[in-house]
C-alpha cells in the first residue's frame, strides 16, 4: 500500500509538522545583510564518481571532512511542556525533541533550526567529544526555520565551522550531512546535491525560497545538523524531509529527498538576532499558483493586506518588480525577500489583455500564515 507523500521537519521525537504547499503569502527579510562569516566558495572540483568517495585529489575524503567539522557539531536535546503537578503522581506533561546544531563562533553561539528549540523549557547540549552543557535560546525566526542557542564554555571547546556561499551549490556537488538520527550522534551520511531554489514551508506556513535539495540521508534527529561541501564548510542547516516513510512511531524517514535551510541566509538571519535586532519580514498578502511560468499568478488576495490595498486581483500575473523581471513563482518570493516592511515596489501586472503598474507598499509578515483558502 503507498503512503501518501509528507514533507517533514526532522526533530526526533517531534510530532508537529505542516505540509509543503505551493500557497505563499510571500515574505523576506530586510535588504541589508551581514554575512561576513561567509566567505568560502563551495565551489571545490567534485570527482566524478562518489563510490570513490569525495577525495581522490578531488577536495576531502568523507573522513577527512568528518574529522575537521565533527569537533563544531552538536548534539540538542529539548524538553519542552509543563513541569508542574498537573497529572498523578507529582508528574508533568513533557516531552523531548533532538535535533542537531553547529557552532557557528568563538563565543558560544551555536545554529540550528527553531522547530529544534521552538517551546522549550530547557536546552542541553552535548559535544563531539561527550562533554555536556546546557544552553538557552537566544533568539529564532519561524519564517526561516534559523535559531541561536548559546552555551558557557571554554574557548578550546568551540570549534566554528566556515560557512559556504550557499548560491554557489550547484546539482551533483558532492555533500555530507553530520547530525543525530535517531538518537545517534555524529552520524555522517553522504550525497549529492540533488536540486537548488526549492522552495519549503516554513513552521509558520510561510514560504523558504531558495532551499538546497539533497539526497544524503536526513531522518528524525537530523534537524540543524550541518550539510557540508567538498570543503567541509556549511552549505545549509538540515531542515525536512519529503517521504511516503514512516517509523513504527509515525515519524517519517529519508526517503532520499531532503532539504536544508542556505547558509547565506542562515548566517543573514543569525546575525541579526545576535545583534538583537528584530528580524522582520516583508508582507505582500497573496497566494500564488505555484505552477505559473512567464510570472507568477495570484490564485487569492487576503483581504486588508497589502495586496488587497494595492488593488492586487485573482488572475493576476505579476512579470516584474521595480523593473526586474519575474518569469515564476520561485522569483517572486526570493525578489520580495531583499526587501523591508514599509518599501514601496512596483509591479508589472498582466491583467487579461492588459499590462498595467501597481504601487505596493510591503507591510510586516504576521506571526503565522493563514491557510490557504
């Protein structure tokens, strides 16, 4: 019998989860960036077989890049839920989610994906070489799947690993994914890149433009565990999982098709909230056909968005921004996401037979997306 197809978070022992869906109410982040921990290129020449492994003069062996990036990976456990006396016998409704993180410098901050620390009421940290912490959440961002945790440790502790420039992964670059299937830390699987600019929901239902498909094994456990190039830099942050597989416990497992959240984006969402600033989104309030080509359809305008305020209709086609064309859905959402709240763009919208420029002025995406209607 064939499972219906689910795309999922990869938390062990987590249960929640939504469905990937073309619907967007596209969103972004703020224009301005400060990624300057990435700085290396993924771009290291790929032999041409991976059953040679991904030496053979051609960048690092697995064991090599293994044995220089484990030392930065972390295994995340989260307890989440009330510890008070709500049920018999003195005890509370808690459960426990782990997921995987990286150390991202030499301070004690450390990435991984916020459905990993979403809730939680204690966070223990546990690294490479046994040695166990607890930590606490700094900040997160449900719109990118990005949180910042942050642990009290010696220096010689931390061992950051370089980020990549993840907008130059390019399909059949060889990867490999560190993380804590399972319950079984430091485990190290290895793939390819199987695709670029996919797009992924979000915890909160929004959209991720711009994820790294890869078909290295990522299953429950492997949640902001990093997915590293030929170099051993980070070119993403696992975050879900397409598959028509499932545990005896209901959680799905790889099935060959997974996602990471780009390092560039990533490191652009992290190092606002390290600077505590308040990461926001712009807001344009429709839903879009996720099939369209020469632009990208609205299939719904929410109402009082900025979208309804702009006259925005269903049918539309949207075919440029500020002038730059926009041939599908994919580039409507990753144009929007280099602009702030309260911009002002101009859309060429097809309308029937017509062509006609549209003032929006971008609000702030809400907390959460509404369902599509």
């Amino acid at each position: 019998m064939n499972r219906k197809t689910k795309f999922l978070p990869v938390l062990a022992g987590a249960l929640a989860g939504g469905l990937i869906a073309w619907a967007v109410s596209s969103g972004g982040g703020s224009s301005q960036s400060s990624t300057t921990v990435v700085q290396q290129s993924s771009g290291a020449p790929i032999p041409t077989a991976l059953s040679g492994g991904l030496g053979s003069g051609h960048g690092l062996t697995v064991n090599q890049i293994y044995r220089q990036a484990a030392p930065g990976v972390v295994d995340i456990v989260v307890t989440s839920g009330n510890s008070g006396n709500t049920f018999p016998f003195g005890g509370g409704q808690q459960t426990q989610g782990e997921g995987a993180g990286m150390v991202y410098d030499n301070k004690g901050d450390i990435l991984t994906d916020e459905h990993v620390v979403a809730g939680a009421s204690s966070v223990n940290v546990t690294f490479e070489d046994g040695k166990k912490v607890g930590a606490k959440v700094v900040g997160s961002d449900a719109s990118t799947d990005v949180g910042v945790i942050h642990v009290d440790v010696p220096a010689s502790e931390l061992h950051p690993i370089p980020l990549a420039n993840s907008s130059t992964a390019q399909v059949g670059d060889a990867v490999v994914a560190i993380g804590s299937p399972f319950s079984l830390p430091e485990t190290v699987t290895q793939g390819i890149v199987s695709a670029v600019g996919r797009s992924i929901t979000a915890p909160n239902n929004f959209t991720i433009a711009g994820a790294i498909q890869t078909d290295a094994p990522i299953n429950p456990g492997n949640s902001g565990g990093p997915l590293l190039d030929a170099n051993g830099h980070v070119l993403g942050l696992a975050d879900q999982i397409q598959t028509n597989n499932t545990t005896v416990s209901g959680q799905g497992s790889s099935s060959g098709v997974g996602f990471a959240i780009p390092s560039n984006m990533v490191a652009h969402i992290a190092n606002q909230i390290l600077a505590g600033k308040p990461v926001q989104h712009a807001f344009v309030g429709v839903f879009l056909n996720g099939n369209s080509s020469g632009g990208a359809r609205i299939s719904s305008v929410q109402p009082g968005s900025p979208a309804s305020s702009a006259g925005l209709q269903p049918g539309d086609v949207v075919t440029a921004i500020d002038g730059k064309t926009i041939s599908s859905t994919q580039q409507f959402i990753e144009m929007i996401d280099t602009y702030a709240p309260n911009q002002t763009v101009t859309l060429t919208v097809k309308r029937g037979g017509s062509t006609q420029s549209i003032k929006l002025t971008l609000g702030t995406r809400p907390q959460s997306q509404q369902r599509r209607p």
